[in-house]
C-alpha cells in the first residue's frame, strides 16, 4: 500500500466591514473648540469566532478646535487583514461677536442748534480669537447732531459671518435762553397832571 497525503490550507484573505463612519458637524463653544461624542464604528469580518483589533486616531469625547479634522479607524482580524473607515468632524464658528460698551449720550445744542458729539467706539470680543472682526457704524465719533434724539448703529461681522450688532441715542438738548436784541435805551419823561 502506498499512501500520499496533502495539505488544505483555508486561508482568510477578506478584511472586516466597517460601518457607522458618517460626517459630524457642530458649534464652537465660546473657547472656539467643541467636545464631540459619536458612536464607535461597528466591525464585522467574514471568519467568526476571533477578535477584530480597532485603533483610532481619536476616542469619541475628544476635543476638537474649529475647522474639519479627519478621524479614522482601523480594524485588523486574526489573518491580520485590516479595514480602515473615516469621518469628518467639522467644527464650525456660530456665535456672534460680545459687544460691551454701548451707552446713550446726552451733549447741549450749541447757537446754531447742534452739537459735535465724541465717544469711545464700543468694544468687541469674539470666541474665535483668530479671526478678524469687521466693524461699521451708521455715524463716527466727532459726528455733527441736531437737536433731538439720533439712533448711532455699530454692527460687528466675524470672520465666519456671524453678526452682532449695538445701538445707542445721541440726545442735543437745548439748554441755552433766547437772546434778546434791540432793546431801546432808557427813556425819561415828565409826568402829566394824573401824574402819569
């Protein structure tokens, strides 16, 4: 009798599946950051039975700055095959700028009924320290009013577009008497016979 044998050698050559890598978009918090959770990713593979080893480059409750930063997953079953998935976590500037400072006025006419009116520009503060805030004004300090109440308008944009705005009343009173010309010098008469 003669007899021969022969290996079968059932090798594993298809990476797991991963699913649940989908985009997550939030809102800065006033630090321009955001604390974003998200469900791990799920992992199935073809050859049950033995572990799936996942490493990410990031753990659900990190903290994340604003802008869009790529998190990824890698799975590696037993054969040592490896599936990757990953996402987007786009943290995105929506608040407005902090306005202080915006405060009414009260300035007294001058002979011609106005008044020239000065004030510190109010001041803006924004989460998101890195970007530029642009700020317009319906009228400047040193501005000319007349007499009565003018609303003054600042409006703040950030560099995400969000924006705030404060308004204040310049109010030119009228404090000075009417001013009386041409009055007649004193006139000296005699009485007549009542006296008068």
């Amino acid at each position: 009798i003669e007899t021969c044998s022969f290996n079968i050698n059932v090798m594993d050559k298809i990476p797991p599946v991963i699913t649940g890598c989908s985009d997550i978009t939030v809102n800065a918090n006033g630090f321009c950051q955001a604390v974003v959770n998200w469900r791990t990713p799920s992992v199935s593979d073809n050859c049950t039975g033995g572990s799936i080893t996942r490493t990410t480059s990031k753990p659900s409750g990190s903290t994340f700055a604003k802008g869009t930063t790529v998190v990824s997953y890698k799975a590696t079953d037993l054969a040592g095959n490896i599936a990757t998935c990953s996402f987007n976590v786009n943290v995105v500037d929506n608040l407005p700028p902090f306005i202080t400072g915006c405060s009414d006025i009260t300035a007294t006419a001058n002979a011609s009924c106005q008044a020239v009116v000065n004030w510190s520009a109010p001041s803006f503060t924004e989460n998101c320290s890195n970007g530029s805030i642009t700020l317009v004004t319906s009228k400047p300090p040193g501005s000319t009013f007349d007499k009565g109440t003018t609303v003054v308008t600042y409006k703040a944009t950030d560099a995400a577009g969000n924006i705030a705005t404060c308004s204040f009343n310049v109010n030119v009173v009228d404090n000075a008497p009417p001013i009386i010309t041409g009055c007649p010098a004193d006139i000296t008469m005699n009485a007549n016979a009542s006296c008068q």
